[in-house]
C-alpha cells in the first residue's frame, strides 16, 4: 500500500529530530509535503538532554527532499503564536494547502517529585508541551476550515497521559492536559469533518528517553547505568519483553490516524505502549 496522503499537506512541530523526524519521513513516504518546525535551541536550563541543532532540522529537510516531496523548515518556538501562525501562513501559501497536523514538540526535564519541582521547570514544561500544542492547532485550523475538506490533527501526549508515574509530575499534568485538548478539539470541529486525536506512545528510542538522566531515574541503583541497565527495568513497565519502541512504530500510528483509513475515528488516544496501559 502506498499513497496514503497523497497530495496532502502536513504541518509537524519539534520536527528536526525523534518523533517529528520519524513523522514527517513516513508522511513524505506516503506522498505528503512537509511544514516542519523545531525550536533547535536549548528551552530549559535545567534539562541535561542536548537539544536539537539547526543542521538537524536541515537533515530532516534533505531526508523529505530525497522521497521526491517538497519542506517548508522555520526554527520555530512553539511558545510563541505569533511565530507558529506566520510560519503556517507562509508554508499553506508556498504549498497550497493543509490536512494534517501533527502537535509533537515537547521537551523532558527535572526529575524531582511535585512538592520539589522548580518553578521554572514547571512553567517551562506546560508552556511547551500543553500550551505550545494549543497555539500549534489554533494556527492551523483557519487553513483547515477554509481548505474545506477536512483534516485530520494528531496531538502527542504519551502514556504519561493517561496514568502517573513519580518524579515526571509536571510532564504528567501536561500530557494529561494534551488529552483534554484533543478530546475538546475533536467536540468543537468533528461538524467541520476535521478529526483529531492523540497519540500516547510508551517510552521511545529517542534523546528525549535514551539519555542519562533518564537512566539514572530508572537505574538509581547504579552509578553509570547504560542502555542495557535501563533496559531490565524499562521491560517491567510493559506486557510485551521491550524497554522501548521505535520512533517508525509511532509514525505509522500518525499515518493511521492522518489516513483516510480512519476517516471515522476521533477524540481517540491511541496507545502505542508494548501494553504498558495493561500494568
């Protein structure tokens, strides 16, 4: 099967590497051109994961340009509206048009429980991963509504949320947030046949997951834990025998819900998670 979004348009945010990347390679593979964003800059002062850079973003561009698609790139701080909204504007204008959007950027940090969590790294953490997917859908959906057919909005938020885990309390809250903003989004523009609903992937083989911070976290026992450390404790969290999965397994459920294959499905949160929602 190929073609799935074919002709269409896609507009992804924290595209220049991980799960954006992933994304905005398997829509490009299925015939969709790409309006890519990413901040590529460090956000919070307290994250010890290395932010993406411009010549990732770059190589996100080149990797869509190779599949015979055309890109739209920006460094683009989803906190900032004004930013989103004039990117989105240029690239609907360059490319003709929009169906798909894909609200994915979103950072880590801290690890502290709630009752110790830095001012800053909560500010930082909902500004981002909750309000930043707000303003990401409230740029995009005048294109929607004008383009007249449609659409199809993919928000990420994570496993995270729809169960807590310890000492992530504010990622929490914010992927718990994402869930409601789908589910509302999904309410107030199902009579426009524009669809939208969340992916809620486990953990992901990506810098956001696979850094030391997070192997500390899961491996305080240790005091230079590794990928295979991290992995024996990560694979308690699932019914299926991985720590992680793939940022493609992720991207294929984009292109699902992106396809006219789910033509029907909205305000869903699918679970993408080696059966961690069944622990």
């Amino acid at each position: 099967m190929g073609g799935r979004v074919e002709g269409k348009v896609a507009f992804i945010t924290g595209a220049a590497r991980g799960q954006g990347r992933s994304h905005a390679v398997r829509l490009a593979e299925e015939g969709a051109d790409i309006i890519a964003i990413d901040v590529c800059r460090q956000i919070s002062s307290e994250s010890q994961i290395p932010a993406a850079t411009p010549d990732d973003l770059a190589e996100t561009a080149d990797l869509v340009k190779d599949l015979g698609r055309r890109i739209v790139t920006a460094e683009v701080d989803v906190r900032d509206y004004d930013a989103v909204k004039d990117t989105v504007d240029s690239g609907v204008e360059q490319l003709g048009r929009l169906d798909i959007v894909v609200a994915n950027a979103g950072i880590g940090n801290g690890g502290d429980t709630l009752d110790k969590t830095k001012q800053e790294d909560w500010d930082d953490m909902i500004d981002v991963n909750l309000s930043g997917v707000w303003k990401s859908v409230k740029a995009a959906v005048p294109h929607l509504l004008s383009g007249g057919n449609g659409g199809s909005i993919i928000l990420t938020s994570s496993v995270g949320g729809l169960k807590p885990y310890p000492h992530t309390g504010h990622y929490i809250a914010a992927k718990h947030g994402v869930i409601g903003l789908m589910r509302t989004f999904a309410v107030e523009l199902g009579q426009h046949s524009i669809r939208v609903n969340a992916v809620c992937p486990t953990n992901v083989n990506t810098p956001l997951f696979m850094n030391e911070g997070t192997m500390k976290l899961f491996r305080p026992d240790l005091e230079n834990p590794g990928p295979e450390d991290l992995k024996v404790a990560a694979q308690f969290m699932h019914v299926l025998p991985v720590g992680w999965v793939e940022p493609v397994d992720i991207s294929n459920a984009v292109l699902f819900l992106a396809s006219d294959e789910a033509r029907y499905i909205t305000g869903l949160p699918v679970t993408v998670d080696a059966g961690s929602m069944l622990k």
